[in-house]
C-alpha cells in the first residue's frame, strides 16, 4: 500500500474528518491515478485511506477514517447501502431523488440520481473512476433497477485528468424521462438535460414557491433563469395567471412550455423568453412593467472563495433590478447556488442590492437544498444552495 504522509501541522483537518487532502499540505509520497493510499501525519500517526489524484489540486479524497477499513468491493456496497437507507427516511415528495451525494454520503466524486427508473451517474474524481465498474454493479444491485446513465461530461473531471464521457453504462433505450414532483409532471432528458437532467436541489423550494404565490396572492410572476420550468409551474399551481420564464436555452423553454400543457394549465398564462436574464430585467424597468413575484436562481456566479468578489457584484445586480420590478408586497425567491459565497455574504450583498433599490423587505424564510443533497457537520463545503423568501414591503 503506497503511502503519503501529511506535512507537521497539516494533519489537523483531516482529524476532524474533513475529506480533503490538498497538493501543499503532502510532505512525501504519491500514486497513481485512483490508487487506495494510507494518510500518515509526520509522525507517522494513521490519517486515512484516500484515493489519490496525481493532477488534481486536492490531491487525495479520503475514503474512511478507520483504520481497520479496507477499500474494497464490500466498501462501496455498504457506503451506497448507507446512503439509500439515509434517503428512505427523508420525506421526499417525488419519484426523482438524488442518491448518492458525494463527499456528504462518503464516495468523494460520485453523483447519482435516480429519475423514475433511471439512474444517472457522475464520476468526477480520480478514485471514483478506478473503482467504476465495481460501483455500477454495487448501485445496480442495491437499487434493484437496471438503467443507468453516465454524464461525466463535467468541467471538473479535466482537473482530474479524466476525459469526458456520456452514455449507457448499463441498460439502453429511450433518454426521455417524465417525473413526479409534488402534484407535477416533469419531463427531462438524462441525455441533454443540465447536470444529470434536471435540478433536484431546488425540488422543496418549489413547493414554497408554489404555496407562497397563493398565499400572497401572486398573479404575475416573472422566472428568471428559469430552465425547463419547474418554478413556473410552481407558480401556475400557486394560482398565478401571468408567468414568464426566462432563460438563454431554447431547449429548456421549449420544455417549460411543454410542462404547461403536461400539467393542465392554461397555455396563455405562461410565456417564454429566450433572453439574457439582466438584458430583460433592465427592458422591463425600462418598460414601466412590475410583477408579484420574482424568482432569481442563476448559474454558479463563484466556483470558490477565490471568484466571490466578482460574483458578489453579478448577484447585488440582479437583486437590485428584481428588487426594482416587484409590485409593492410582492415576493422575490432569491438563489445562490455558488459554494464560494456564504449563506452570511449572501445575505449581505441582498441587502445592499436593497439599498441601492431603495427597497425594504422583509425575510419570511432561509432555505437550502432538499435533504437528499445532505451537508454534513464536517465538510461544510457541501453547503452551496442558498435561498431568501423577500416579502417587499407594500
Ligand atoms: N431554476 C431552475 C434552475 C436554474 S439553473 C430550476 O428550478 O430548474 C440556471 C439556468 O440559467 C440555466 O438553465 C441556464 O441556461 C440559465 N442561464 C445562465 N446564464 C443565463 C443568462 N445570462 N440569462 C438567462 N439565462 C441564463
């Protein structure tokens, strides 16, 4: 077993079971590509099994912090055991549910969802790739289903030193799927879809939406970065009777308007727009338009720490214009889905979009990602979703 041992001082975090070993905090040792590695601190004191990355920044992704553990097939059984158990026991209002959760389920790297019958994957670290085809028969066997999807075509697999890659990995046929989200029909392409397909994070969020929009009585309400839909329809079932998604993917709108028929809504209450979300902002603005409710869930503005200045000013921008265009009462959804930006920084940039607005709002709720994407208390970076319910005031 190679070994890589820990620089004095740089043993701490691993002690508190953090996962993540990186390239400066590695004194000797190295591996290859995936290879199981044993973590020693200078003295030479048992750390971890990790899976080493050669390329990677973070060099090593613990596996177990136990010593007596071996990483082998009867592992990645009883870690992909734990995690569906963990989901079985989570209240989640549909047939679509992420399984497998990375480092807060313990496989560092490992993605799965499962839509329906279908499971998607992601294997985006170096150990999760050398172990695949024992984690592919592992899943299979333990969920008892027979599809399962690969969308490794992820950014982050070239850190990796990984290609990318896409396709069956067991199983075949049609990449079309439709779930059921709460009282809604979805449909979603494991294929070309974002991601594995759709976002499951945001599933409990729409729901809120939904009840929020009836109960303040929301009749327009404009989606911004709205993908296929889901918070459109959302609205619809909230009782609103004007709806406009917007989004810079003509795919996705064309699905948004396809979930308003799927689900029986009047098609002349929705409308979508294939546009630049600040470029609409500003023209309604411009326009004099206002809304009852407005939805902000834009793409991951700050990767890391290291990008969340920029990201700040991108947020405070859209928060402000969203601020502007609401109606009087009106509610604002607010997201950041960017691991780099703190629920406190958050926060704090809504609040000088509020300024700027010369708008004041209330907080009716926080909210993170549904349950099934869980945050552990050792690996705070698992917190990335983000959300504020602004009620404006009237
Ligand atoms: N709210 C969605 C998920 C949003 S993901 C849901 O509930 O499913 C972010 C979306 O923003 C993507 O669909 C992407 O196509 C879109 N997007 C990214 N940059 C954009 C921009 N500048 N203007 C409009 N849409 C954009």
């Amino acid at each position: 077993m190679k070994k890589i041992v820990i620089r004095a001082g740089k043993e701490r975090s691993l002690q508190r079971r953090h996962p993540w070993v990186f390239e400066g905090s590695i004194a000797r040792g190295g591996a290859d590509a995936g290879e199981t590695v044993r973590v020693e601190s200078a003295e030479g004191l048992f750390l971890c099994w990790g899976a080493f990355s050669p390329l990677s920044n973070i060099r090593v992704r613990a596996w177990s912090f136990d010593e007596a553990q071996r990483i082998d097939a009867t592992f990645f059984q009883q870690r992909i055991a734990k995690a569906l158990a963990m989901r079985t026991r989570l209240p989640i209002a549909s047939d679509a549910v992420r399984l497998i959760h990375g480092e807060a389920d313990g496989l560092p790297g490992l993605i799965v969802d499962r839509y329906g019958d279908t499971l998607v994957g992601q294997f985006l670290s170096a150990g999760v790739e050398r172990w695949k085809v024992v984690i592919i028969d592992a899943l299979m066997a333990a969920t008892g289903l027979s599809r399962l999807y690969e969308r490794s075509d992820v950014q982050v697999r070239e850190l990796e030193g990984l290609p990318q890659q896409t396709g069956w990995l067991r199983g075949e046929g049609e990449t079309e799927i439709i779930i059921q989200e709460h009282q809604w029909r979805l449909s979603l392409d494991v294929a070309e879809g974002h991601k594995t397909g759709y976002y499951l994070d945001q599933r409990d969020n729409r729901k809120k939406f939904a009840d929020s929009v009836r109960q303040y009585g929301c009749k327009s309400v404009l989606n911004c970065f709205s993908y296929t839909g889901g918070f459109s329809v959302a609205a619809l079932a909230g009782g609103a009777t004007e709806v406009i998604s917007v989004d810079s993917s003509a795919p996705a709108l064309a699905r948004a308007d396809a979930h308003v028929r799927l689900n029986g809504f009047e098609p002349g209450h929705h409308r979508s727009l294939d546009a630049d979300v600040n470029a609409t902002l500003r023209n309604f603005l411009k326009e004099g338009r206002t809304f009852d409710a407005i939805v902000l869930d834009p793409p991951k503005f700050a990767p890391t720490v290291a990008h969340a200045e920029r990201a700040a000013r991108a947020y405070k921008d859209i928060n402000r214009l969203g601020l502007r265009l609401l109606a009087p009462g009106g509610l604002l959804f607010t997201f950041s889905c960017s691991g780099g930006i703190s629920p406190d920084l958050f926060h704090k940039i809504v609040a000088g979009a509020g300024l700027d607005a010369q708008v004041d709002g209330y907080i009716l709720d926080r909210v993170g990602a549904t349950p099934d994407h869980p945050q552990t208390i050792n690996f705070p970076e698992g917190e990335y979703l983000k959300g504020l319910l602004v009620l404006k005031a009237a």
